[in-house]
C-alpha cells in the first residue's frame, strides 16, 4: 500500500498513542489502520476501492466540490468537514476539505490540499503521543479543525479591533478597503462554519456505534464551540457595517463641510463679481470713466456689500 502515489501516509495505530508504517507491521497485525490520501492523484479511486469502500462512497470522498456533512451507512461513518488553510502563503479563508471514512478497524482520510491539522496528528503519532485508537483518532482531527477556527477568529477580532481604534483616531479613508477584505473573509468562513456545525450534532446522533460517551460527549462539545464562533464571526460582521457606517458618515460630513465653505464663498463674492463684472463690460456710457476716484468709489461700495453679506450670514447663524 505504501508504494501507492495518493497515499500520502498510513499508520498502523499500537493503542498506546503510537503508530507504524504498515512496511513495520506484521502480516497478521489486525490492528487500525490510519491511511490518509490525496484524491487528486490517478489511483486514488482504486486504492479507495481496494479498502472495500462502495462505489458511491468513493465518489463522494474523491468529488471536487463537498459540503461539511455526517452520514452513517452501513457500519461505518462518512464525515465530511472543513478547516482554515494555514498553509504558508495561502487565504486562511479558503478553506481546506478533508473527507473522512470510519469504520471500528480503519480510518480513510481523503483530501486534495494540505491540511495541517492531519501533519501534526501524524507526527504525535509517530513521537508516540497521539491518538490510542481510530474514533480518538476522528476526535483529534475534529478538535484540530476547531483549535485553526478559533485562531482565525481570534486574529480577525483583533484586526477588527485596530481598525475600530484607527477609525476613532481619524485614519486615512483608504481604511474602507481593509474593512471590505474583513468582511469577504468573515462571508467566506462563515459560509462553512454553520454546515459545519450542523455536521458535528449528525455526527453526535449517529456516531454511538464507534463513538463511546465520552467520545460523544467531546463531539457535542466541538459543536458547541462552532456555535460559539459562528456567533462572535456574527458580531465582528456588525461591528464591521459600523465600522463602515462611521467612515462613511465621516466623508458625507467632510464632503458637506467642503461644500459649506464654497457655498459661504460664493455668497461673499456673488455681489461683488456681479457689480465687477457690470463696470468692466467695455461699452460706452458707463459711470466715472473720466473720474480719477471712481475705481475707489466702486471698490469701497464692493467691500461694504462684502461685509454686509458677512454680517448677514453670522445673523442668519449659516457660519
């Protein structure tokens, strides 16, 4: 199985928190089997099918396109979940899929990208401190999942809150669009956070044939904490059209402002523009052409209607 190009990893689980490569075990070993698979690859359908999996059952973990799900079928489960994409360089909130089928002696894990949370088990595995048995197994990777949700909505809750203190110190108005990309993130991994949720209590109510009460119990838990994140994602979400609401109430003030002040101009200069632009029309007739102090006479009559138009305007309480 090992020479298999999808099989990413396999591990023969000790029941002590250790595994084995399968190459390590003996034949008669009838000990649980992890063996994770990248179904992009060409022969993942075959070894999917070589583990006695249903042809539909492989078509649903092999199939591009999945939603967070839980089904029992048979004496196993087929549990499909999502996690943040914490590989390096990557969108936390283009979320990795992990597709996964249980029975009692084995556990199927069947993903295209890579997903962190599986590396890890992996390597407590094979330092001999993971997981004893295939459904602890199951536990682990579902608390994994939740501990890179939880990350996520610990850091977008602090970004949110910088943006929120730079907005009351009056920051740049380019702030709208690190808010916009706030928002697409929280509309991206609260799109999978709710399914999966839901797939968590199926799993609650149909996983007492591999699960015991405990197991069970660590399951409703893990749901619990998805609500708990769906809901603070909810709030980040309305302090963000806040956010956004303040900063656009702050451009229609400045914008207002702006025009305030031309408009006040305006009405200074409206008066005086009108009378210069009757004495400078170049037509015979006009007024104190011959006189030495008409510009004076006119310019005096211009500043009195300024400062009478001033006055007005403070009356009348405009500025």
């Amino acid at each position: 199985m090992a020479s298999d190009s999808s099989i990413i990893f396999s591990y023969v689980l000790d029941g002590k928190g250790g595994g084995r490569l399968p190459d390590e075990a003996s034949d008669n070993d009838s000990r649980p089997v992890w063996t994770h698979i990248d179904y992009s690859a060409a022969d993942a359908r075959e070894v999917l099918a070589g583990n006695g999996l249903e042809p539909y059952i492989v078509d649903t973990l092999i199939r591009e396109e999945s939603r967070p799900s839980a089904v029992a079928v048979g004496e196993g489960l087929m549990v499909v979940l999502r996690g943040i994409n914490r590989n390096a360089g990557a969108n936390p909130e283009d979320m990795v899929s992990i597709r996964i089928w249980i029975a009692a002696d084995r556990m199927l894990s069947v993903r295209q990208r890579r997903l962190i949370a599986a590396k890890e088990i992996a390597d407590e595995l094979s330092e001999h401190h993971g997981p004893a048995t295939v459904s602890d197994l199951l536990i682990a990777i579902i608390e994994r999942l939740a501990d890179g949700i939880a990350m996520f909505v610990d850091d977008i809750e602090a970004r949110m809150e910088s943006l929120e203190d730079a907005i009351d110190a009056g920051a740049s108005l380019d702030i709208r669009r690190d808010i916009s990309a706030v928002r697409r993130q929280l509309a991206s991994v609260r799109r999978y956070l709710s399914p999966q949720r839901d797939a968590l209590e199926s799993l609650y109510r149909l996983g007492n044939k591999l699960l015991d009460t405990q197991q069970l119990f660590a399951v409703r838990e893990q749901s619990d904490r998805i609500t708990r994140y769906i809901e603070d994602l909810d709030l980040v979400r309305e302090r963000s059209l806040v956010a956004q609401e303040d900063v656009m109430n702050r451009i229609s003030q400045e914008q207002n402002a702006r025009t305030y002040v031309f408009s006040v101009v305006a009405s200074i200069f409206l008066p005086i523009t009108f009378i210069s632009g009757v004495f400078g029309m170049n037509t015979a007739g006009l007024p104190g052409l011959e006189h030495e102090a008409a510009f004076w006479f006119v310019a005096a009559g211009m500043a009195a209607i300024s400062i009478g138009t001033i006055l007005w305007l403070r009356a009348r309480k405009w500025f």
